[in-house]
C-alpha cells in the first residue's frame, strides 16, 4: 500500500544522502489524496503510478479508476469501455438497505439530485416524480416505510425486484396512457367541468345582474352534471387498488407527465443506466471504468452512481483500519459539489471507517471545497499555472514563493499527514523516473 514518490531535496547531513519520500497509506491520517497540476505537469504519469505501486505492493485492494480521457493505463487492470452500445452498465435505483442511511425515501432523494445537478426540475415535476418512483418500488416490494423490505438479499420471490430506468420509463408512460383514456381520470375532468359550468354562470348572473339562468345555460350544466354522474359510476365500478384517486390527483397534469417523461426518455437514451454488471476481472486489482466516450453530463452521473454503489457494499463490511478500496477520480471537478450530502463529501467524512480512500486529480484548486481540503491527509502539488499561485496559496496555507519553486515533471510539493502529526508543512521533492 506504499507509493514511493521521489527524494526530499535537502541531504540528510547524518547519511549523506537524499532521504526516500514515500506514501504508506497505512500510516496516513487516511487515504485520501489530492493530485493537483495544470496541463502538461505529469498528473497522468504520476497516477498510472500510484496506481501500479499500491495493486502491487497490496494486491488485495481493489482500485476503482475512472478515466475521463482513456489515457490511464494500469499494469494489473481489468479495462472497460462504457457507452450507448455496451450492454451493462449501472443501476440508479438500487437501494441501500440499511435501515438508518438508506431506503427508498432517501434513495429517491438522491436520484433527484443527480437529475437536478443536469438542468432543475419544476416543483410539480419533483412531486410527480417522487409519486412514481414511490409506486413503482412498491410494485417490485420495496415499500418506503417498511425497511425489512429494503434488503433484496432477504426475499427470494422474483417479483421482488430492483426497478430500472426502464421500468421508470414505461410505468410513466402507463400513467400517461392512464391519464388520456382512463375512466378515472374521465369522471375527475368530468366533475371540473361542473365545477366550471357553475362558475361561469354565476359569473354571468353577477354580470347581468340577473337572478336565474337562461334555459341555455340550465341546459349545459345539466349535461354537465349528467356526464360526470355516468362517469363516476364507471370509476366506481373500476376500482381495483384502493388508490385510484390519489393517483389521479398526483398524476392530472397531462403536459408535467410529458415533460417529465422526456427526461426520463433521455436517461434512458444515454445507455448507461442498465440492469446488466460491467464484467470487470476479480482477479485484477485495478477496475478501469472507461468513460471517455460519454458526455460531460453522463459522466457525472455515472460517477455518481457508481460511487454510492461502491460506497454502499463498503459500508456492509467490517471496519478497518486500512483503505481496501481506492477511488481514482481523473478532472475531479467534474464531479466536486459543495452540498454536504454528495457521495464525494459522504466519502471524505465517512470513507475511512469503511476502508475507502478517494485520489482527486484536478488542474486546481478553486472547485475543491474546504472539506475536502481539510479531510484530504494526502497532497501533491504537481505544478499550478502562475495565475493560480496567490489563490492556492490562500487554499493550503502554502508560501506563494513554494509554489512557484516547482519544475513541473521534476519537482513536487508533498503533504502527508499522520495520525501523530497536524502539522501543515510540505516536502519539497525530486520526483523519482
């Protein structure tokens, strides 16, 4: 679990020679690194080794590396490539089933977010969708207030399932087809109907002042009324799940259902969000997620996904000291959110007990939240472009005049923080061919 990076610069006055600086995340405060350099500096090279010097010094941690740019190549790697065409991918909404973290609640809480972070959905759009996804976890049996239904690992009946985007996908476009022809929603407009033939004949009355209505408008309320009635009956005589009204109250609007459809149609479009296990190597410690091909927006979520999965199965396992499983984030500012509850802050407070270490590589520092700058007992300091030395220097406490004494591919500033140390200094290092 060691990483050797380079030699301290100053000589050991004792030994004559440059003092070895290496990284042993065994004796870090935890595993998580920030590898910060602009363009050109060597963050790939350097991450390629980190990378094949943990897989081999501790072949049994598992790293978890997503490429961006399909430039990181690992010596022990299980590589591959995700796009629309591959047939696996990953599941938005699989729960975690313990019962104090998870469930469906905060699951569809969370699959929410990652939707907003890509454009924000209207209030009624969130409501409709958090009506639908309740419904149809209940239709697979995952009910939002029974948490023994949450553990699909203690059901073996086969219509317990974890619903996927697809499924959200054709149950939404089941309500719609619902909403157009069904009677339910037939006898509620009938009934509005009334509601606004009434209306509009006291308005008339109040308009001209008059005290009854013309055989006309007596006419067109009657039928009114006359529809609604035989509407109702029909709905009455139709209801099967008990529920029948208050889906029809949640689900009225035609065009928000549309809408909200189409966002669901483009997820699914996107062809990551599937029910079928990329098919990584078990015997290969590094897994390399291979996501150059999707956009920006696909990148994001799938990350997202991926690392609450990943964070997920952590969380089943006994605590340890040690990082078992190791996240290798490439333009982690693609990812970076200052909202406390996203899976990368989650991880910073919480990964430690659950033997996970994040590695962030970014160009700089300025999307980087103080949590994650504080909780981060790794850093590397690569090389910044002289536009950024007064902000990174504010950032890490770190002397402007260090960070412009860095040669990029040469030279490096180095944290490394143990439990026996707070201290904020940096080594000054030669990096190591």
């Amino acid at each position: 679990m060691r990483y050797k990076i380079g030699h301290g610069k100053s000589m050991n006055s004792a030994t004559g020679t440059y003092p070895a600086v290496e990284i042993d995340y065994r004796k870090t405060n935890n595993g998580h690194t920030a590898i910060i350099g602009g363009s050109g500096v060597g963050k790939t090279y350097q991450l390629n080794k980190l990378v094949n010097s943990v897989s081999s010094d501790a072949p049994n941690v598992r790293m978890h590396v997503f490429d961006v740019h399909g430039d990181v190549k690992t010596s022990q790697g299980s590589r591959v490539d995700f796009s629309a065409s591959t047939p696996y991918g990953l599941n938005p909404l699989t729960i975690d089933p313990d019962p104090h973290y998870g469930g469906v609640h905060r699951r569809i809480a969370q699959f929410i977010k990652m939707i907003n972070a890509g454009g924000k959905l209207g209030v009624k759009q969130e409501a409709t969708l958090r009506k639908l996804l309740i419904d149809l976890y209940a239709l697979n049996g995952f009910k939002a207030n029974e948490p023994q239904t949450w553990d699909i690992r203690l059901h073996t009946n086969k219509r317990h399932k974890v619903p996927t985007i697809s499924d959200l996908l054709r149950f939404t476009e089941f309500h719609i087809r619902q909403l157009k022809t069904g009677t339910g929603s037939e006898a509620y407009h009938a009934l509005k109907n009334v509601e606004k033939t009434v209306k509009s004949l006291n308005r008339k009355k109040k308009q001209a002042n008059a005290s009854t209505a013309t055989d006309k408008d007596i006419d067109q309320l009657e039928a009114a009324k006359l529809k609604a009635k035989e509407t109702y009956n029909s709905y009455i005589d139709t209801i099967q799940s008990g529920e029948e009204l208050d889906d029809i109250i949640a689900f009225d609007n035609i065009d928000n259902l549309t809408s909200l459809l189409q966002r669901i149609q483009n997820l699914d479009a996107a062809g990551i969000f599937k029910d079928v296990p990329p098919p990584f190597n078990d015997n290969c410690p590094a897994w390399e997620y291979d996501i150059k091909a999707l956009t920006t927006d696909e990148q994001r979520m799938f990350v997202e996904v991926s690392l609450n999965y990943i964070f997920q199965h952590a969380k089943a396992e006994p605590h340890t000291k040690y990082p078992r499983r190791f996240i290798i984030l490439d333009e982690a500012h693609k990812y970076l959110s200052k909202d406390p509850d996203n899976i990368i802050n989650v991880i910073v407070r919480e990964g430690r007990k659950f033997g996970i270490a994040l590695i962030l590589i970014s160009q700089e520092l300025k999307d980087f939240p103080t949590t994650i700058i504080t909780n981060t007992a790794v850093k590397i300091i690569l090389g910044v472009d002289e536009y950024y030395h007064d902000q990174c220097s504010r950032k890490l406490n770190l002397a402007r005049a260090r960070l412009a004494s860095i040669r990029p591919r040469n030279s490096a500033l180095v944290q490394i923080k143990s439990p026996a140390s707070t201290e904020n200094s940096y080594l000054d290092v030669t990096l190591a061919a």
